[in-house]
C-alpha cells in the first residue's frame, strides 16, 4: 500500500468597519485550494485532484437598536474533481452561487438566530437550508439551547471510504449519485454550580439527523462495496453527558459519556451503521504543580461492542464475530515546563489492548478473502514517546 497526498491552499480574510457604527460591518473571505491524492492498494489504484475556490461576503447592521440584528450575504464555490479509479473516470465539476441572511434577537435571558440560505447548484438545482437556534438562560450559570437546520453536501465516496480500498472488494458505484439531505434537530443543557466548595459543569446534549438522502456506503457483501443512492430511512441519535469538577486549584476531573444510536437501510433491510460503538466512556484527571511547573494528565477511554458486516460466505477461518469486542485504552502524560520551552514523556495504549486478526486473510494479501478494513480496536500495543515544545514570542 502507497499513498501520497499534496496540498497547497490560499485563504483571505478581509472587512470594512464603520467606527462610527460599530454594529456595522462588510466582510469578505475567499480561499482557493488544490489537493493531489494517489494511492496504491495492492492491484487497486486510487488518483484524485481537487481544484476548488469559494468566495463569500457578509454585510450585518441593526434593526432599530443593537438588539436586533441581521446579516446579509452572497457566496459562490467552484469544485473540480477528476478521479481515476483502475480504468474508470468519476469527473465533476461543481459552480454554486448562494445568497443568505440571518436574524439575531438578543434579550436579557435569551437569544434567537434564524436563518435561511438558497443555493443553486449547477448539477442539481436548487437548494433552500433553513437554520434555527435558540439559547435561554435559567440563570447566569445555567443555559438551555435548541436548535434545528436544514443541510445538504455533495459526497466523495472514493476519497472519504478509503479504508474499504485496502481489501479484495469488488467496488459498485451508482453513477448517479445525489447529493445528501438532512434535517438536524438538538437540545443541550448547561449547568455550573458549586457543591462541597468545589466548581462543579454539567453539560447534557441530545441531537437527531435525518436524512432526506445519503450517500450509502454498503460493506455488507464481504465480496464486494457499494455506492448507492438511499432507498427508505437512515437517522442519528447522539446523546452527551458530561461531567466536569474542579477538586482543587490545581487537580481537574471530567467524565464524559456518549450514545450513537445509527441505522441505514441497505440493500437486505435496517441495520445498525458497522463499526461505530454504541457506547463510549471517558475519563480525564489533570493535575497542575505551582506556577504550572509541572502537568501531570491521564485519560482513560471505554468502547462499547460494535456491529460487524457479515462474513458468513468466507472460510472458516475468514470468519468474524457479529460484534467486535469491549475495550478500554489507557494514556498518560507527564510535562516539565521551562520559561520558553517544555519537555513531556508520555505513553499510549497503557492497557495494551489490541484487535485480534485485524487484517482478514492476512496470510493471502491478494486474495478474494484478504480485508484489512475491518478495524474496530487498536492493532498497536502500548507506545512510549517523548518531545520538546519551544515557544517563540
């Protein structure tokens, strides 16, 4: 396996102020970008180039009082992609002209922004995207947030599935793919309070996409990867708890726990998206010595069971679980901080857990059998590193 990548990329950031309004504003930013990729995968090659540009100009002043206030703008985005997969070209070029606004209401205990943009792209025509966000504050340390919006991409399954090429699998591309369609809606709750005399942040979020359209990525064939448009339903739901507490001055604890509920439906029917783990842990201490002299970190990560694609039509021996393994990972830093520089030593993997077999058919690199895509855990032990920082002022 071989790849490489260059990039070069030019980014502008401009604006007129208006000293004597400063609710008034215009702003422009434009960048251009070239991107070369190849890559080789055993008899599979891989070649891409991106050209892109993109320009955008806002204007914001007020309504009637510095309360109230509304942006305008327009935008345009140029993306050229020649893609050459073995003997097959996936070509496009991309020219999008947009225009936008936004409202901004802010009161003593809350805020609202809505907005709302019109894209016309010139391959799929026209795009409207709605955006709702609203923030209430209960108190001046507790905040409760919704929010809601429209959002539409264009895919790039080649560059953005790369892992499935490191594998013996046919690859099935429907020619006309659309763009993905969602719809995302989230609720989050902040809250800072003090219990004990000690600084307590308890951050909960919830939020739901639903996808109009996606870009199916379909690894269910053992044989063969697809590319196909969504026919029938695919969601998200992410839930977030986090729990922050400032024991000392100088010692900090957090804990962190997530939940990906995610379902497409692929080609046999509704299942659950592969190698994502339902349930996620983390646990972070830091610790800080007068004058931060020294920082000592340690952070310990869970990983709940995932499902894997089926293997069932491969040998025996070919064959994997239903579900990949819990594990847990273990990483740890000490630093020793200098006037202008610092040096830490630091290890990863501390529990040196590892995936068993990770590379299906290993021992036949070439073939039908031979997948090196299906990682889910580690499949390095644990690593010992050290480095300098210097800082220039």
């Amino acid at each position: 396996m071989n790849v490489q990548t260059k990039q070069a990329e030019i980014f502008t950031k401009n604006g007129i102020l208006f000293p004597s309004k400063p609710y008034k504003s215009i702003g422009f930013i434009t960048s251009s970008k070239y991107h070369e990729h190849q890559s080789v995968y055993g008899l599979k090659t891989f070649n891409s180039i991106q050209k892109s540009g993109y320009f955008n100009s806002i204007y914001q002043t007020i309504i009637g009082n510095t309360f109230n206030t509304i942006r305008a703008g327009a935008s345009l985005v140029y993306d050229n992609y020649e893609n050459n997969y073995n003997d097959s070209l996936f070509g496009r070029e991309e020219v999008v002209p947009g225009v936008f606004t936004e409202y901004h209401l802010e009161k003593k205990k809350s805020s609202l922004v809505m907005g709302l943009r019109y894209d016309y792209h010139n391959l799929f025509g026209d795009f409207i995207t709605p955006r709702f966000h609203y923030k209430y504050n209960f108190t001046d340390k507790s905040a409760l947030r919704f929010s809601a919006g429209r959002g539409y991409r264009t895919a790039n399954p080649f560059i953005e599935n790369a892992a499935v090429m490191s594998s013996a699998r046919v690859v099935v591309v429907n020619q006309n793919l659309l763009p993905e369609v969602a719809w995302n809606y989230g609720s989050s709750l902040t809250h800072n309070f003090h219990l004990f005399n000690k600084e307590m942040t308890v951050d909960i979020d919830y939020f739901y996409t639903d996808f109009e359209n996606q870009v199916v990525v379909d690894i269910e064939n053992p044989r063969e990867v697809s590319f196909y448009n969504l026919q029938g339903k695919s969601y998200s739901h992410s839930f977030q708890a986090e729990y922050f507490i400032q024991i000392t001055k100088q010692l900090e604890f957090k804990g962190a726990y997530k939940w990906y509920g995610i379902k497409t439906d692929y080609q046999d029917g509704l299942k659950e998206k592969p190698l994502v783990p339902k349930h996620r842990i983390l646990l972070n201490v830091a610790y800080f010595t007068k004058f931060d002299k020294w920082k000592f970190d340690a952070t310990l990560q869970g990983f709940g069971t995932s499902r894997l694609p089926s293997t069932a039509d491969n040998l025996p021996e070919n064959q994997l679980a239903s579900t990949s393994d819990a594990f847990a990972t273990l990483n740890a830093q000490i630093t020793r901080t200098f006037k202008h520089y610092e040096i830490y030593l630091g290890a990863e993997n501390i529990t040196n857990y590892k995936q068993s077999s990770p590379i299906v058919s290993s021992q036949n690199p070439f073939d039908s059998e031979f997948d090196a895509s299906m990682i889910w855990g580690p499949v390095n032990g644990s690593m010992v590193y050290m480095g300098f920082r210097y800082r220039i002022k």
